[in-house]
C-alpha cells in the first residue's frame, strides 16, 4: 500500500527508542508536497483516519468543502476502495469493527418502530449496504451515521484533556456545517455529538428544534459527555429520540480523586448523582431506548482505582469502558515513568 519496507533499514527513523515509518499509512509515496504523500491522519488517536488533504476542494478540509465534496472526494473513495481490497478487508488483526461489520452492528437503523421501516433512514441505509457489496466507491447514498464536532467549547478543564491546547485556539467549524448536518437529520441512522461538551453546544440546541420522531423514527443519538447537565430535566429532552446511548466520562471513584481529575464546577457529587439518575432510567424505558455506561480514561493518577470503579459501577448493574490516557500529556500518560520502580507502586 505504501511502498514502504519495514524490515529494510533504509526510511526508518528512531526517536527515543521507538521506530517510525518515514510516511503516514496510505501515503502512496514520499515526495514532500505531493499531494499522494499525505496518506491517512489520525486525530487524537481515534481508529477511524481522515484521508489526508492537501488543502484543495478534493480534501478533508471542512473550511473548504462541503461534506458533499468529502463524502465522494477522491479521498474517500481511494479509503473506499482500499478498504474493497483483498488486502483492505483482511483490516486490522483483531480489529472489532472488522468482525463485526459496522453495517451489521452499530450503525443499524433503529428496529420496531412504526413507520421505521418506510422511512428515508431505514431507505437510505438499504441503499448504503447495496452500493456497498455492489463494490461502488462513489455513493448515492448519504451520510448514515454522523460524528459531529461544532466546537470544543467546555465548561470543564480536565488535567488530561487532549483537546486543551486546541481549545484556547478557539477552533469553530463554519457556521453552515449546523445547517449541512441538519439538512442530514431525516436520513441518518445514528448521530453522534461530541465536543468539548455535547451539551452546552448551539448545535444540541438546534438538534432539539429541528428533530422530531416524524422526521426521521429510526435515529439513534449518541454522545460521549462529562454529565454535568444530564440531569433529569435533560433526560426528558432525550426521550424525543428512538434509541439513546450515553457515555458518562467517569475518572474516579471518590471525590478527592474525581475532581483532582474532572476539575469543573459541578464536581463529583452532581456527575455521579446524574448518573445515578440516567441508571435509573435505563432500568425503566429498557437499555433499547436508552443506554448509559461509564468510560474512565486510565492514567497514572486513577491507574490505582480501576477495580475500585469497577465496583462502583456494577453495583448499579451498569457497564464501563477502560481506555487508556493517549500519548498527551505525558506526565500523565502510563508509557512514560522517570523512575518505574517508585511511580509504578500501585502495582503491589
Ligand atoms: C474529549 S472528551 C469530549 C466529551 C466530553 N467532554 C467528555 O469529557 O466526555 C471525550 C473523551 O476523551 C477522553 N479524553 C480526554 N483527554 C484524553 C487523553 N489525553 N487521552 C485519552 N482520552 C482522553 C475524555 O475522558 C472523554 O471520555
Ligand atoms: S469534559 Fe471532556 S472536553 Fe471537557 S475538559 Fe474534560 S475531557 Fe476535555
């Protein structure tokens, strides 16, 4: 795929200790500025990559392009046609989203409701499979399941919070994108609202105007959230949608250590308090129409209170995630140690 030999010495780089390819995966060559160079970016190490962009209306640039653009770019569907190749679908050894396809699984239109089945979700979700196994690389069909960003505005200042240099840079994307995914609301399988925080964004506020179950019966809305403001009113707000799925950010187990962490003005005892609440619904509507679980992000600071949180969590039959603090900051991170034998005494 890339041209690059990883046993040969020849364009390898060793920077402290580790080995790293001299160009990003899916870069067809090494020519600095060729636009075949830029090959895959990974943002904050998330698994899904962004074809790389020389910065031209054919790129990932959203100042630039509108999602039409991007969407059947020549970026996307090079990625497309990688990912029909006998070497694109052996994936990742082990990968998840590989044995369990994400047409299949996750990106599913909401089942059982009425009407679900005729409406341009469910149509447009048909036709995404169909031009799939047809092996198209440009698609009629439209984005089904959508990540959306608008800003990393936050009302909280984590001490691990990879966004938190970006955010001082006060990086919106363009006003029109509200509209462009709004525009995308009837067709859409499944919504997800990230941030900064999903819940103090315009874009939440507008998502609230704009849906209704007519508009589209088979959405499913997800978010990843500190859970300051999923309160009980905010959970009446949610019940608009088919099927929800929350994830609270949850990185410690007692006050002292949560809000050392998750430094914000609601603290602990609201996070937890709101969990508690979204628990408790989910045990009445049913984990179809909404489901919560806790994520902690493991770090050197909380590493000492995995099976503590564990315990917390599953005493209120509730599930957590474990993912491990990314490569920033690296004080915090758990592959970097200045005297392994004293930072890692959590160990005994
Ligand atoms: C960036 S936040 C955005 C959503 C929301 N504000 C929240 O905290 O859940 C998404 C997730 O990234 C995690 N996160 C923040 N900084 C991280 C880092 N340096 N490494 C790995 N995960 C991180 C957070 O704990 C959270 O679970
Ligand atoms: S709540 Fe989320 S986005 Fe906000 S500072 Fe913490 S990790 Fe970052």
């Amino acid at each position: 795929m890339t041209g690059y030999d990883p046993s040969a010495a020849a364009g390898q780089n060793v920077v402290g200790g580790y080995t790293l390819m001299d160009r990003n995966i899916g870069a067809l060559n090494k020519t600095p500025g060729d636009r075949d160079s830029f090959g895959l970016a990974y943002q904050w190490g998330r698994k899904d990559p962004f074809p790389g962009s020389d910065g031209s209306r054919q790129g990932t640039w959203i100042e630039l392009s509108d999602y039409r653009e991007i969407w059947n770019g020549e970026g996307y569907q090079k990625l497309r046609a990688f990912m029909l190749s006998p070497e694109g679908a052996k994936g990742c050894p082990g990968c998840y989203e590989r044995k369990v396809s994400p047409c299949k699984s996750a990106f599913k239109p909401v089942e059982g409701v009425e009407g679900a089945e005729q409406s341009e979700a469910w149509k447009n979700y048909e036709l995404m499979v169909r031009e799939i196994d047809e092996g198209k690389t440009e698609l009629s069909c439209k984005p089904g399941a959508v990540m959306y960003y608008p800003s990393l505005a936050c009302d909280f200042r984590c001490v691990m919070c990879a966004q938190a240099e970006l955010r001082d840079q006060n990086i919106h994307l363009p006003e029109r994108m509200d509209k462009e995914v709004m525009d995308l609301l009837p067709y859409m399988v499944m919504f997800h609202i990230i941030g900064g925080e999903p819940f103090i964004q315009p874009a939440w506020r507008r998502l609230l105007e704009e849906y209704t179950p007519e508009l589209n019966p088979c959405l499913k809305f997800e978010a990843i959230t500190n859970g300051a403001l999923v309160n009980r009113s905010l959970l009446d707000k949610l019940s608009v949608f088919p099927a929800v799925w929350i994830t609270f950010s949850f990185d410690g187990s007692t006050k002292e250590l949560f809000d050392s962490i998750r430094v914000s003005k609601a603290g602990f005892e609201v996070v937890f308090a709101n969990l508690l609440a979204c628990i408790k619904h989910q045990r009445e509507v049913g984990e179809a129409r909404f489901k919560v679980n806790a994520s902690m992000t493991v770090q050197k600071s909380n590493i000492h209170d995995m099976v503590n949180m564990l315990r917390l969590i599953r005493e209120e039959n509730a599930d957590i995630t474990f993912s491990p603090l990314m490569m920033q900051p690296i004080p915090l991170s758990l592959r970097h140690y200045n005297d392994a034998p004293t930072e890692i005494d959590w160990a005994d």
